[in-house]
C-alpha cells in the first residue's frame, strides 16, 4: 500500500485547516437522532483544535441535486457537534462565498466552523474544478477524514485534495488501517462473511472475495439463491432465481482458487414473514413448498462457530437472516457472538462494515467487542469489491 500525508506530517497551529468529514448522520425532525460519525471524526477535530489549526469542517448531507433544500441544512448536525465537543461551533449558512469566507476569517486558532451542505451545489457531484478552488480559498491544508465517502469523486473529496497540501485524519488512516490488515495483508485462514438480501447486490463483492479469501461464509437471503443454484427446494424464499448460473461461476471461481464455500445447513422457515410468526428449524433438503427461509438454524450457526474458529481473520458484510424481526435475529445474534467471543479471546482479528451490519452487530450486542468496525456503507462494499476508491486514491497519488 503506497503511503499518504497524515496529521503528523504537517504544522498546522495557526493555519486554517480544511476538514471533510462524513456528518451525514441519521436525522429526524432537524435532530440528529446518531452521533456515531460525529463521535468517530471527534480524534481528528480534537487534535487539530489542540494544535491551534482554525478548523473548517465541510461535508455534505443526504441528496439535495443541487438545491438548497431548507431540511438538509447542517444547522443541527453543527449543534450536535457543539455537544459533543463541549466547544462553540460557528456556522455559516454557504460553502462558498462571502457568507463562507467572513466565518471562516473571523476564526482565532483553535476555533471551529462549520459550512453548510456541500450538496447544495451540485458542482460538488460534478466534481467541479471552479467549484473545488472556491472551496480551496477557505484553507491552507485539507485533511479527508471522509472515508465513507471515499467511493465519490466528488469536489470535496477529491478535486479538492489536488488544491491544497493534503492529508488523511486519523479516522481515515483507521479505517484504512484496518481493512488493510483485513484483506491486503491478513493473518490466515482468512474468512469473509457476507450476507444480506441478494445477490445481485454484492455479485461484485463475492466474486472479488472467492478469489483472494480462504473460506466465504454466504448467509441472508442471499444464500437461498446459492442452494437454489445446487438444486435445493428453497420454496417461497426469497431467491433470484435468474442468478442460479452466476451463483454457480462463483462457486466454481472459489473452488479454483481453494476457497472453501460455507451455506447453510438448516433454516428458520415459516409460511409468511412478520414478528413471531409461527416458524419451525428445517433442514436445508426438507423445506416445503409453501415456506420461506427467514433466517439460518442453529445447526448452521454451530457451523460457522467451527469454521471461524480455524480463522485468524474475518472480514463481515450483511445479516445472516431478518434480523429486524424476532425471533429470525437468533441466526445473525450467534454468529456475531461467535465471532465476538474468539475475538476477545485474541484468535481473530474481526472487521466489519457496510449499511446494515452495524445494526446488526448491534443488535447482537457485539458492536465494542469486533476489532473494527467501518463507519463506511458503500465505501467498504466498493472496498470489498476490490474497486479503488477515488477519496483514497488522490491521497496517496498527492503525497
Ligand atoms: C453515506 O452515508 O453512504 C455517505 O455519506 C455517502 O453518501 P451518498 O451515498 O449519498 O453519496
Ligand atoms: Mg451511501
């Protein structure tokens, strides 16, 4: 892994230091209803506050196309910073501009703004040079933090970095850290999990994985299709039954690269899908007709119980079943455990990211136990996929 700029390679007291960062948390009713980025970022904002850099923090928030849509300002994610850093938090109502740079200039070292939505513009999506040196003239260094947005090559997170003296923050040298020790440089056995809905949605993410991990654990919906592809009666399940051929190439490109492939044994089945709906364990040959699959057995989480325990790595993307709804959670809750309990015991380095799964291992109540856990949604499947991301990209190729 070519090497990027951080924190440590730059003098920032006194310099106004550029900061993207991902704040497009979950919002309801103009309240930030999870802090989680917020709190993951807070390292970065700290020590450049600490060293007396005047802080312009600029991230985007949801899909305004380009409009200012009055119920995607920034104002109460600036405010929830506030609370969290305990510090006041300036805020000026443009990205650009003269509303930007008067805020921006009356900072004092170790003082903090925040600019309104990145995405007000849509130059920002576009990648905009004009746009991107408008941002450039609020700054003298720009630090990325943004690694959840490092699959856009969008103004902020890549045209800008081209502008200014750039560097990762201690979250995205984290992050990367982390999924470096998980996929490019792991101890062996190395396992994936990957599980969720469809296939057509990770196609990418398991053919990249059934050639470069030891064992893939396929779980969720997704696996239906993959015992459908052998021949399996899945029943009513959800299945892509148009998949079958594809699921079958992949199960071949992993034979070929001595990849073992690990499905469910049995299943959580039932006749239709809503809380505690009458359901029974069935063994992966004996599903009827008129059932559906709705989560993994305990058969199958015994299973990967042992198969992770011949691991020393596991890389983890999506539920193992309908982990919204009881009881179809006990798949997902036991293999997160699982791998929870070997990781405290130091037998596995576990690394977890992507849109549901967070809920999902926090659901299980594992969340503090895995290694790492990315703040990243679809930034860590294009990672997974083996894509570069165009946020990462730039650092490196700056440096
Ligand atoms: C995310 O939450 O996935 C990132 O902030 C990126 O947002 P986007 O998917 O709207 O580009
Ligand atoms: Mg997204």
């Amino acid at each position: 892994m070519s090497q990027f700029k951080t924190l440590s390679d730059y003098d920032v007291a006194g310099k106004r230091v550029i900061l993207r960062a991902d704040l497009n948390v979950p919002m309801k009713d103009g309240v930030v209803t999870d802090s989680s980025r917020i709190d993951r970022t807070l390292p970065t904002i700290t020590e450049l506050l600490e060293k007396g850099a005047r802080v312009v923090l600029i991230t985007h928030w949801g899909r305004p196309n380009g409009e200012r849509v009055a119920e995607m300002t920034l104002k109460p994610v600036a405010q929830a910073l506030a609370a969290q850093l305990d510090k006041d938090v300036k805020f000026a109502d443009d990205c650009i501009g003269d509303a930007a740079i008067s805020v921006v200039n009356a900072l004092a070292d170790g003082e903090i703004c925040v600019l309104e939505n990145l995405r007000y513009y849509k130059e920002e999506t576009d990648n905009d040079v004009e746009f991107a040196k408008k941002l450039a003239l609020l700054g003298d260094i720009y630090v990325n933090d943004a690694f959840s947005c490092a699959h856009r090559a969008h103004a902020s997170t890549e045209g800008l970095a081209r502008l200014l003296p750039a560097a990762a923050g201690r979250l995205m040298q984290a992050e990367l850290e982390a999924l470096s020790n998980a996929l490019e440089a792991p101890k062996r056995p190395l396992a994936a999990l990957i599980g969720g809905a469809k296939v057509s949605s990770k196609l990418d993410v398991l053919e990249n994985l059934s050639k470069k991990v030891d064992m893939l654990i396929i779980g969720g919906g997704m696996a239906n299709t993959f015992l459908h592809a052998q021949g399996i009666n899945v029943g009513k399940s959800l299945c892509e039954h148009d998949l079958a051929e594809t699921a079958l190439k992949i199960l071949k490109t992993a034979e070929e690269a001595g990849c073992k492939i690990v499905l469910p044994v049995d299943g959580v089945v039932a006749k239709e899908f809503g809380a505690n709906v009458e359901n029974r364990t069935a063994a992966i040959a004996d599903i009827a007709d008129d059932e559906m699959m709705l989560d993994v057995g305990a058969a199958s989480v015994a299973d990967v119980k042992k198969h992770l325990a011949e691991c020393k790595t596991i890389v983890w993307n999506g539920p193992m079943g309908a982990f919204e709804i009881a009881p179809f959670d006990a798949g997902t809750n036991g293999a997160a455990q699982a791998a929870a309990e070997l990781t405290k015991t130091g037998s596995l380095v576990s690394v977890a990211g992507g849109g549901d799964t967070v809920a999902a291992l926090d659901h299980a109540g594992v969340k503090e136990d895995f290694t790492y856990i990315s703040t990243a949604g679809g930034a860590f499947l294009e990672w997974l996929e083996g894509k570069e991301l165009p946020g990462v990209e730039v650092l490196r190729a700056v440096s």
